[in-house]
C-alpha cells in the first residue's frame, strides 16, 4: 500500500463562519469519510444531503473523468450537449418542460422568485408578491434569505428584500387571506428539512395546490433537499399526487458537485434575452456528473431500494426511540428526524463524532438522518449501534 504523506497546514486563513470540529477529512468511499489521521467515519450527513450515491461513486468519477477529457466549459451563450441531455431528462421524469440550471439552491431559488416576479408582471398586472410559511428555509442570497423564515435569520442583514408574506404551517385559510391581486405565488418546502425535516401533509399541498389554481396564482416548490430520489419518489411532490407550477432542484441532483436547477411549466417560463443567465449556468462538467446522476437514480429499483432502506432506518430508529423513552421520529424515504425529547442534540452528534459517526442536529433536540442513497442495511445497523451509544452517554 502506497501511503501518501499529506501536509497539513494549519489553516488560518479562513473567514470565520462557524466553529467546526478540529479535524480535517481527506478522502471518502461510499459511506465512509476518513480524517487526516486515518480515523474513519459512517457518514450520516453526506454533505447536507447532497452525495446522493455516497462519496467518490464510480458513476461520478467516470462521469466526471470522460467529460474532462471532452470539454470543461464552454460558455453560456453557447448550447453545450450535456445542458440539453440533462435539462431533457429533467422535463421528462418532472413533467415540467423548461430547466435553467445554476451552481446552488439559493441560485435556483434566487431564479424562481424572478419567474414568479416576471409571469406576474407579464400575466397578472404587476403581481410580485409571494406567501411562504414559518420556519421556511430557501437558501442565504439576499432575497432566499427574506422568503426564509428562520428565526435567528429576524433583524440580520436588514433591510430584507420586499415582498415575502409569511404565514403558519398547515394553515390553508391564513394562506388564502395572504393572496391577494399582488400575489403572484405561494412557495414552500414539501418538508421543511432545515427546520428539523417537518412535512407538509398530503392533504395540505393537495389542497393549496387546488388553492392557488383556483386563484391564479403560481405554485412553486423549493425540491433542492425532497427531490431526485431523497424522499424514496424522484420528487417528493409525487406523494400527494400533484404538481408544481415551479419547482427548484440542487443538493443531490449534482451528488457533490455544484449543480442547481429551476424547473418550470412551458407556460410561465417567460425570460426574454438577458433577463437571466450566469457564467458557470449549465457548465458541461457539472452536468455530465448530474445527467448520470439523475440517470442512475431514476432507475425504479434503485427507488424502490431508497424506500425499503428507508422504511427500515424509520422502523429501528421508532425502535429505538420507544426503547430509550425519546420523541417522535419523521419524514419520508431517507431524509429522517428524531426528536430527543431534551435540548441534547448537539451533544449526541459529538458524541457520534467521537465514536465515527457523521450525524446532524438541526435543532436543540432533534437528529436529521440523510445518509447516501445508496446506504446498505450493514450501514445502517452500524450507524444505530453507535447512535444508541452516542444517545446513552448523554445520561
Ligand atoms: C440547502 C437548501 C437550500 C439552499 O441551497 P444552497 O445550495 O445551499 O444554496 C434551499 N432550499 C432548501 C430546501 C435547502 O435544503
């Protein structure tokens, strides 16, 4: 075996963000990250949901390497065919006919709010105004930011951007005083992931969606977490039977790699020239990676297997939750919540660390599971022995 001796610089030269754990990870396989001094760790979080088919998947790498070999970037004014194979693809398992793809969910995000804004000045006399809900989150851009509704995010960075009217969860008759001849669309996360993974229920989007049809206005869903495979159906809308008018894609569609897109019925997708675009929008390498991304996913095994693992990891971690005397656990297909019922959460995911396992509290007392797509049941066995350990040690 070759050992590779890795110079570690002690790195001081970043912006201050957050406090990150005094490690420093080097390389990944499947669902394992190693740190620098070759501790291993089943990787639980997978980049926030994004390594789709784990880390450094063979699909990936190839995808990556024959692209690399063909041609890295060409220039957005110019069609490239990876764009068009990929936004085909995306129509038609969506069902929704137009993609504009971008480099992050906000971007994407970002680009929905100025559809929203220009079907409505084209189509309903100036309408600009869009419904989203508490605890809603859409991403750190400016505008992503104000449509968000995340506690902490209230007094930063003000002025936000005009034109986002929040109301409570679940709550269609709040949603139906909100609209208005200004309003040119409801938008939300089919489960808020970042708000501790809380679903909409079926009924709810079924009938918002019967709502906004109703009143004319544009239904938008904010997928970048729920879609391409994540909630065990291609896109989590497909549960509840209905379909978006707008729908945003990112973390998973590029497994790792940055990748966003905007999705968008025939009808509303009204850019004219030079409304938008973006240096690295629809960059051939990245969506080589998302076309055998997506391709691979789509396959109806391969979700047939998210759901069954799915399934699984909820049942032992209800097992798990019944046994310890913990809260409830949510979700769907392999984006899953435990509640700890006590503000431990944060404590148990550094335990976990402690003892190689990558897991994350989105709330003080809440665990989020969303390990690769392709996580075998060894691996999930293996993340809860250590989990219940993490879970015990708290005392
Ligand atoms: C992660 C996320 C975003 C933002 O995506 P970035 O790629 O971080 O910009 C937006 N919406 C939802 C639901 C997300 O989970």
């Amino acid at each position: 075996m070759v050992v590779v001796a890795i110079v570690m610089a002690k790195t001081d030269s970043l912006m201050f963000i957050t406090n990150r754990p005094d490690k420093t990870f080097v390389r990944g396989e499947g669902s394992w990250l190693y740190d620098s001094e070759g501790r291993a760790y089943l990787d639980f979080i997978q980049g926030w949901a994004v390594n789709s088919l784990g880390h450094c998947s063979p699909v990936m790498r190839d995808a990556l390497a024959s692209q690399a070999s063909i041609v890295i970037n060409v220039s957005p004014a110019y069609y490239n065919e990876p764009m068009r194979r990929l936004a085909d693809l995306l129509a038609r398992l969506s069902g929704l006919e137009r993609v504009f793809f971008a480099n992050s969910g906000a971007e994407a995000n970002e680009g929905a709010i100025k559809l929203v804004r220009k079907w409505g000045s084209v189509k309903r006399g100036g309408a600009y105004e869009i419904v989203v809900f508490e605890d809603a989150f859409h991403g750190r851009t400016l505008a992503t930011m104000s449509a968000s509704g995340k506690p902490q995010w209230k007094d930063l960075y003000e002025p936000k951007v005009p034109g986002f009217i929040r109301v409570p969860r679940e709550d269609l008759g709040a949603v139906r005083r909100a609209i208005g001849p200004k309003t040119g669309a409801v938008m939300l996360e089919p489960i808020q992931g970042e708000s501790g993974v809380v679903p909409f229920s079926d009924s709810f989007l079924r009938d918002l969606r019967k709502l906004t049809e109703e009143l004319g206005v544009l239904l938008v869903l904010d997928q970048i977490q729920t879609g391409i495979g994540r909630t065990g159906r291609m896109f989590s809308f497909e549960h509840s039977g209905i379909r978006p008018d707008i729908m945003t894609l990112g973390k998973g569609i590029g497994g790792g790699v940055p990748l966003a897109a905007l999705v968008a019925r025939e009808e509303v997708s009204l850019f004219e020239v030079g409304d938008q675009g973006g240096t690295f929008n629809g960059n051939p390498l990245m969506t080589a990676v998302g076309y055998a991304v997506v391709k691979e996913i789509s396959q109806p095994a391969f979700l047939a297997r998210i759901e069954e693992n799915g399934d699984y990891l909820a049942m032992q971690l209800r097992a798990l939750s019944q046994e310890l005397g913990l809260g409830e656990v949510r979700g769907k297909g392999l984006l899953l919540a435990m509640d700890l019922g006590r503000d431990v959460a944060s404590k148990v995911a550094e335990n976990a660390l402690e003892a190689g396992l990558l897991v994350n509290a989105p709330r003080p007392a809440t665990l989020r599971f969303m390990p690769a797509l392709n996580v075998t049941r060894d691996e999930i066995d293996q993340m809860l022995k250590i989990l219940r350990q993490a879970i015990q040690s708290t005392g």
